[in-house]
C-alpha cells in the first residue's frame, strides 16, 4: 500500500511523535495551522470516516477515546477542536481516517 500515514505507522517514515498506544499514533503536523496542531490515526488503515463500518468500528472508538488523551499530554488544558475531512470536497488529502487536534490558542469559532 502507499499510503503515507501507513508508512509512518510502519516506521518507514520519520514524525514528531506525541502519543502511541495499541490502535492508533499521534504526531505533529508537517504544516501547522495552530501552535499546536497534532494528527491521530489509527495504526489500521481505514479509508475516512464513511468507511467505518461494524468491522473496524472498535478501532475507530478507542482512537475516539485516545483524542483526550492526546490533548492533556499536549496541555490543552483551555480546550482544542478535533477535525477529521472526508473526501475531496471535505478537503481529505490522505486517504487514511486522521483527526486533527488543533489547539494553544484561542480558536475562531468559523473555520475561514
């Protein structure tokens, strides 16, 4: 597969890693668009978030319930917003399920 997050899972590509755990790894974005701007995937290659389904679902949730986690060993302790896209037009530019923690500022409640 060429999947780049699949290959940063794998260790075959280099990140600044935050968190880790059994399903899913947290690094910080190449390109920040806050100070604090982290993306969590799951260790399994899901495609997006129309692609869950009642197989992969645990996955899903327990990279759900690492998303606090995350954010607290990041000290987001103000909050944070979480932002996962799906599909071209939701801005998805790797086709593997991410979410996006942005935080460390207060953030505009629009997103342009």
């Amino acid at each position: 597969m060429n999947c780049i997050f699949c290959k940063i899972v794998n260790g075959e590509i280099p990140c600044s890693k935050v968190y880790e755990d059994e399903y899913c790894l947290a690094f910080k974005d190449l390109n920040p668009a806050a100070p604090v701007h982290v993306l969590v995937v799951p260790k399994t290659h899901i495609e997006s978030v129309d692609r869950t389904d009642a197989e992969n679902i645990d996955t899903v949730a327990k990279v759900l319930l690492a998303l606090p986690k995350v954010a607290k060993a990041l000290s987001l302790e103000n909050g944070y917003r979480v932002i996962t896209n799906v599909g071209e037009d939701g801005g998805q530019t790797v086709k593997h399920l991410h979410f996006h923690i942005l935080g460390g500022i207060k953030l505009a409640e629009k997103l342009n």
